[in-house]
C-alpha cells in the first residue's frame, strides 16, 4: 500500500524544511557579523548579551502569542503572516545605526520568528501519523542546521565585499521566495486536492480524535493548558535544554575567536562542521524512534529512550574545552556531538506535543515551551554576557566558556528526569 499511496506529505516536510532553514539563516547572521559590528559600535560582551537577550525576550513574548494565534487562525495563513513580518524585520536590520537600533531590529526579529516551530509542529501534527511524526520533525528540524551552515559560509563573505548592510538584506529577501510557494502549495489534507485518497487514508489512520475538515479556531485557554502535567513536562524540558541550543548558536563564533583567534571567513569550516553534524543528529534523532515503534515497540517507550540516550551523548562536551587545547578540531567535534545530540532531543521533545495534544492545542502547547526556552536562553545570554566580561577582565575568558560548557553537558539529563518524574507514562490529554 505505502508504495502507490503516494508520498505529498513529504512536500509539506520539505516546505517546513526549507521555513526552518531561512528561520535560522536569518537569526544568525548577525553571530557571524559581530566581529565587524562590534568594531564599528565599539560593542563590550554586555552590549552583545543585551542583543542576544532583546531578540530572545521577544522570541518569547512572541511564543506567548504566537501558538494562540496559529491555532484561531489556522497553519495556512498563521506561517504565512510569520515569514513575510520576519522577513521584513531581517531586512530591516540594515537601517540600524546603534546598539539601540540593533536590540529594536532584534526584538522585531524575535516576535515574528516565533511563528516557524508552533506552525510546522502543528502541521507535521495534521500531514502525519504518530509513528513518522519525529521522523518528520527530524527533518524540517535539520533546517536549523543548514540554515546555521549558509551563514559562516556567505555572510562574511557578502559583508567583507559589499558591507554589513547587504548581509541583512539579501538573507531576509530569502523568505519571500518560500511565501509565494506556500501559498501556492499549502492546505489541510481533508481539503488538499494534490493528495491521493490512499494516503490520506494512511495519514489518518491512527488518530484518537475526530479528522478535521477544515482550519477551526481553538478556544482553549492558557490557564487551562497549564493545568496538566503534560504542558509542565513539556515547558520544563524546553526550558532547561533550549538555552544549549542558544548559546552555541549565538557564541560559537565568538568561542572559538577567543580560543584560538579564528575570524572573518576562516570561520567558515569548523562552523560548518558543527552544523552538518547537526543536521545528521536531528534526522537520525526522529529516525531512532521510528526504528523502534517499528520492532514492536510503543511510541511513548521509544521516544522516552531516544531521549534518554541523546542527553547522555551532550555530557561529554564538559571537556570539550580542556581536550580542544590539544587539538582545536577535537573541540569542535565533541562541540558537533553535543549540537548534533541536541538536535535529536529537540526532533522527539516536539513531537510529545502532538503525542500528548489534540491537534487544536497543539500550536499553543508548544507556543508555551518556546516561551519557557527563550526565557531559558535569557537566562543564559545574560550570565554568559556577565561571566565573559568579568573573565576578560582578568585576562582570561577562557574559563567562563569552562563553565558555560558544565552546565551545557548535564542540562539534558536533568530535564529527562524532570519529565519522566512528570509524566511517567503517556496519555492523551482530554480537553473538553
């Protein structure tokens, strides 16, 4: 049957593949631009943080918001409404002339990009079943990888021969091009004409809830969310684990500058290492559980055990540091594992939404995670930027990275243990 059912709803992975691609393409940039932009605003590592932290408050206010309004509104228009503001936004951090400027620009940034993840998790949650659901977020997943691979490999080159400006502007023109082809493409399956009746049939097939047949407006309140276990399981793995993801994205630059004076564009290779790394992580993170469930397996069982081996595999990157002076590409690929590791969690955590949710929930459920982990990647930005800049002082930023790199390896284990405790067996929640 799964040979001539045909296979659209990998369209629609690719599509929220290629949004989670430019989503991250635009967030970095400016990581990869801080060596130029800080000589030219005279930044401190405080003023750096303060950036980080703008876009990341806003990326949570936004995630507040944002899932609410995907599910009143619907995936179709909900992403398409995300993207064109986030682009624009990109785009618009050409015309900043000012630290201010920046954290405006940034905050801008934050409140739009909040859209890409409560759309594409409730999309995967409505184009497949359960079973290939963090197989398909492992995917559109890895975007956040290609999109952190673009950046080292075309911002310091576009800065370097055409100015800061343009690194802003022909990043954040991306987006337009995935708008026209989502609009173009996109509808819930009970309405998609493209798609065959056999797989349709396929997609559905394992639902424990009524098939929608059109985008219908969630009235469930926040309140009532935050009532269950399910959404605390949730909300505190992304919490503790999401801030990771943050400061490697926003520091591995600036680490491996302070560690072994890297810049401009000899950046390029070791990140793009980290990052390809990562994007092998995040498809065999969704693929492991599919494997599973596949040899008899429950979903719960698998994805619980995935998890599990992913957090032990982040703790080695507590000597990343001190085996990286021996060699600096063995720093860079414990830093790969590590990244890579979390790009697996984040392919399963995800996926617990829609294994826990109604599908009408299942944008604000994960809008409150993505709140909880950028308040998280607050927090971190905001100690990392005191920690560096009392290190640097003393000559020796080199150990605030140590510290940052302890707490980065046992995050996971502690977030798999505070949602085991939380939810020790799965069950759907029963939102009346």
């Amino acid at each position: 049957m799964q040979k001539t059912m045909g296979s659209y709803r990998w369209t629609i992975c690719a599509l929220l593949f290629f949004a989670t691609t430019i989503n991250y393409l635009d967030r970095t940039v400016i990581s990869l631009l801080k060596p130029y932009l800080e000589v030219q605003f005279k930044w401190t590592e405080g003023d750096y943080s303060y950036i980080v932290m703008a876009f990341q408050l806003s990326y949570a206010v936004g995630m507040i918001f944002v899932g609410r309004f995907i599910d009143k509104v619907g995936t179709k228009l909900g992403y398409a409404l995300s993207i064109l503001v986030w682009s624009l936004a990109a785009m618009g951090h050409a015309l900043a002339r000012s630290t201010l400027g920046f954290g405006i620009a940034r905050s801008a940034l934050g409140l739009s990009e909040a859209g890409n993840f409560p759309a594409a998790i409730k999309t995967v949650s409505e184009w497949f079943p359960k079973k290939e659901r963090a197989f398909a977020t492992g995917i559109f997943n890895s975007g956040t990888n290609i999109g952190a691979v673009i950046t080292p490999l075309t911002v310091p080159w576009i800065a370097e021969k055409m100015g800061w400006e343009y690194a802003f502007i022909l990043t954040g023109a991306v987006g337009f091009i995935w708008l026209m082809l989502w609009i173009f493409i996109y509808e819930i399956p009970a309405k998609n004409k493209r798609l065959s009746k056999e797989e349709y049939s396929y997609i559905t097939s394992d639902l424990d809830e009524p098939v929608p047949t059109e985008e219908k407006p969630s009235k469930t309140s926040w309140f009532k969310l935050l009532g269950f276990r399910q959404t605390w399981a949730f909300v505190l793995g992304k919490f503790l684990t999401d801030p990771v993801w943050w400061f490697f994205l926003f520091w591995l630059p600036a680490f491996l500058d302070a560690q072994y004076n890297i810049k401009g564009t000899d950046i390029a290779l070791p990140v793009v290492l980290v990052y390809t790394m990562c994007s092998v992580g995040s498809i065999g993170g969704g693929w492991l559980p599919l494997f599973l469930i596949n040899r008899g397996w429950t979903v719960f069982r698998a994805r619980k055990i995935s998890m599990l081996i992913y957090a032990i595999c982040v703790v080695p990157v507590v000597f990343a540091q001190w085996l990286g002076s021996l060699n600096m590409w063995l720093a860079v690929f414990i830093i790969g594992c590590a990244t890579a590791a979390h790009q697996a969690w984040s392919a399963n955590i995800f996926t617990t939404v829609s294994d826990m949710f109604p599908k009408k929930t299942v944008a604000s459920v994960t809008g409150l995670g993505g709140m909880a982990g950028s308040l998280g990647g607050v927090l971190i930005a905001w100690g990392a930027g005191i920690l560096f800049d009392k290190y640097k002082l003393l000559g020796n930023i080199e150990t605030g990275y140590y510290i940052m790199f302890f707490i980065c390896g046992f995050a996971y284990l502690i977030a798999w243990l505070i949602m085991h405790l939380l939810v020790p067996k799965v069950k759907m929640v029963d939102i009346l």
